[in-house]
C-alpha cells in the first residue's frame, strides 16, 4: 500500500489531494480523496470516505462485467429498502442533520415515518431487539433481520420505490448490489441473490471503526433508529487531525474483518 498526501487548493478552500495505491486480490486499486487539512470530525469526513468506497464499489462492478454479468440494480426496485441496513455512527448523526435541513413540510412527514415504523418494530417485538443489538450472540442478527423483511416496511426515504436521498445515501446503501434479478430481493436467501463482491468486503464498518478502540465490538445503528440514536447521541467525537483519520481508514479496509464486524 501506498499513500500519497499533497496539500491543493480547492475553489480557494485548502483542502488535501490523498491518493491510495492498494493491492486487493490481485487487483490494483487506486482511491483519491479530497480532505480538509487540520482537525475535522468524522462528519465532515463522510464524503470523502463515501468517495473512496464509491471507488471500491466501481472494482468490484467491473469485475461483474468481466464475468459476463451486469447489476439488476434499477431505479424504481425498492426491495432492498425494506430491509435492515447497518449505517456507522457518524451517518445516523448525518442523516439526522439532514433531516433537520429539509424544507418544514418535508421534514415532518420524514419525521413521521420513522415513528411510524419504529411503532410497527415495536409491535412486532423488533425494535427492543435492535436497540440491544450490542448484546447479539452470533448469529441472532440474521434471525432478526428475516422477521425484519418479513415485515416489509418502506425505509422512511422511500417514495415511489426510489430512495429521495440518493447522494447522501449511507454507504451500505450503496455497497448492495446484486445480478440476480430484482424480484429475488424480495424474499433474500444465499440460493436466490447474489451480491456484488466489493473488493476486501463491506467499507462501512471502517466509518464506524474511527470512533471506537480497535478492540471495541463494532458498534452500528440500524438505519431505522437513525433519529433516535442522533437525538440520545447528537455529537461527533473530539476532532482529529484528517491525515491520521484517513490512514487508520485506509489501514482499516485492508485489513481482514476481524471479531464484531457484521
């Protein structure tokens, strides 16, 4: 791995040029990111943190194609937005800032239907169940994440199966991706969809990484609690230098998945 980090301007803001040579199963990966020098928060990272899984996303959809293949992934097929979608800590504070951005009257019908989903969670003994996620034995996630589906409740961003939010969507959001026809997202199992591989696996849990201690269990908010989990913990961690922030980033995509990440 090779990491090159060069001071630029951007439209008159100094910002920094990062470049990331990696090699990932044979396949050589270059990610270029724009970051802000000095200290940040992680919120202000996201998007250059979205920039480089977008990166390895583009990997791992070229090689699809080179297998013959293509993404059944289209505007207007919202299967996968009725299912439980793991977002780090810094995009549900994210999406709760964005929520609060938007125009009154939108604003509250997103409002709305977070509560709204939350209490059919709740009546079908789901949300207690993600808010104590952190206790899970190994392998209750997925049994939760069927009874989750089977529910079939819009993710709260959803309207006319297409997600309103697409440019600040999490990064899980974007990293699922499958070839098998759509309609097999409606009912997922391991015989019926095949997902796109992202080169050294899922990106979004290095987001959730930079909060904690490298020996901490991953800690993640389903995208349903987003607004919950932002108002019990509205503020970033202490800034940190952007420089550190990306290398321990970029250390961590490269490193195999290690106990607690999911």
């Amino acid at each position: 791995m090779t990491l090159d980090i060069t001071p630029l301007l951007w439209r008159n803001v100094p910002m920094l040029d990062v470049h990331v040579q990696l090699t990932i199963k044979g396949r050589s990966v270059a990610i270029d990111m724009s970051v802000p020098p000095g200290e940040v928060t992680i919120g202000q990272l996201l998007p250059a943190l979205w920039q480089a899984g977008e990166t390895l996303i583009a990997v791992g959809i070229k090689a699809v194609k080179e297998q013959g293949k293509a993404v059944s992934c289209r505007k207007g097929c919202g299967h996968c937005c009725r299912q439980p979608v793991p977002i780090a800590p810094a995009e549900a504070r994210a999406l709760s800032r964005l929520v609060d951005k938007m125009p009154a009257e939108r604003r509250e019908v997103i409002r709305h239907r977070f509560a709204a989903a939350i209490r059919e969670f709740e009546a079908a003994g789901i949300a207690e169940e993600l808010r104590m996620r952190g206790f899970w034995e190994k392998g209750h996630g997925r049994e939760v994440g069927l009874r989750y589906l089977g529910l079939r409740i819009d993710c709260p961003f959803l309207q006319d199966e297409a997600c309103t939010i697409y440019a600040n969507r999490p990064l899980a959001c974007r990293e699922y991706m499958v070839t098998t026809p759509a309609d097999n997202c409606e009912d997922p199992s391991a015989n019926t969809v095949e997902t796109v591989d992202i080169p050294a696996g899922p990106v979004w849990p290095a987001i959730g990484r930079l909060e904690q201690g490298e020996d901490e269990k991953l800690k993640w908010v389903p995208l349903i609690l987003a607004l919950e989990y932002a108002r019990e913990n509205p503020d970033d961690p202490p800034a940190q230098d952007s420089r550190t922030l990306i290398e321990r980033f970029i250390t961590r995509i490269t490193r195999k998945r290690g106990n607690g990440d999911i």
